[in-house]
C-alpha cells in the first residue's frame, strides 16, 4: 500500500512521523509528506486511522 497526505486537510499535527518516522516527515511548511513508499502496511494504517482530519489514505500500488 502507498501513503498518500492530502496536505489541504494536514493540520501539521505530527501524529504520523510519531507513528512512522521512516515514511513521513514534517516539512518548513508545518505540513506532513511522504518521504518513503516503502510503507510497513501496519504502520501506515495505524497512521492512516489515528490522523485527526483524516489527511492520510492508502492506495494500492
């Protein structure tokens, strides 16, 4: 599964770099971005459930 951040609904909360340190990070803009698709799927979906605005999403691929 691959990561994706809808950055118009990141509120730069850092949960998921918390979560996934290895796949996210938080850019001069305060918004959280993936730096690796090479995501352990438990990992991702945990960052995925526990994002308060719900920005990020897994898709296939």
């Amino acid at each position: 599964m691959k990561p994706v951040v809808d950055t118009d609904l990141c509120i730069g909360c850092g949960l998921c770099i918390e979560i996934c340190p290895d796949i996210f990070e938080l850019r001069d803009d305060d918004l959280a971005y993936v730096i690796s698709e090479d995501c352990d799927v438990g990992c991702c979906k945990e960052a995925a459930d526990e994002c308060p605005v719900d920005a990020i999403t897994l898709e296939e691929g």
